[in-house]
C-alpha cells in the first residue's frame, strides 16, 4: 500500500496499475454477488456492478492506510479492525443491502461482543 500511495504522489502509473489488477480480480466476484443479494431481498439499491466497485474501491485504499508501518498509523491494531467493519459496513449500506443483513454479517463478525456492539449502533 506504501508503494500505491507514493505512486499517487508522482505519476501514478504503479497505482493505476495495482487497481486494474484489482478490478480484474474483484469485479468478477464482485457482480454475481451483488446479483444474489439483489436476488434474495437483501439488496435494495440499484447500483450497478461497476459503481459498486468503485465505491468498494475507494473505501478499500482508505482501508489500506491502516496497513501503513506503525510510524503512520492511527491507533492501535483492535482499533484499525474495528475501523475496518465499520468501513464495511459503510460500503454495503452504500451498495443498499438491507440493514438486516447487515445484521447478519455482524453477527457472523470475528469479534463478536463489543465491536459486533459498537457497529450495530452504525448499521
């Protein structure tokens, strides 16, 4: 991710790169996902799969900055993976998955506890 953000900050040509690599992997998965969502109920926006991606996308290199040496982050380890779900959950209530199954994916969360607490308050 060091490399994606100093890319950013000359010609881009290493970024523009890691995120087509991206694209070619993720977007594949990516659409017949937001079909069966959308399929059992649990998916009420329409956005396209292209849009979708490029939401997921961007929150993932804000994401990425947690990853940074230690000398860049922005708290503790507990605290990135809490920032993390709470992105997550950003992206699917911006995708329109129902806040049910947001639940769902909560409750299923590593943590559990405290932290599936803490993002029930912000699904």
């Amino acid at each position: 991710h060091l490399l994606f953000m100093r890319s950013l900050l000359e010609d881009g040509e290493f970024a523009v790169a890691g995120m087509q690599v991206f694209e070619d992997i993720v977007k594949p998965v990516l659409a017949p996902c937001i079909a069966a969502a959308r399929e059992s109920g649990d998916l009420t926006g329409e956005m396209s799969a292209d849009a979708a991606f490029r939401l997921m996308a961007q929150m993932q290199i804000i994401i990425g900055t947690f990853a940074l040496p230690d000398r860049a982050r922005f708290g503790d380890a507990h605290e990135d993976r809490c920032r993390v779900q709470e992105t997550t959950c950003f992206i699917l209530r911006g995708l329109g998955v129902r806040t049910e199954a947001i639940e769902r994916f909560i409750e299923k969360s590593e943590d559990g506890g405290q932290d599936a607490e803490s993002l029930r308050k912000t699904a």
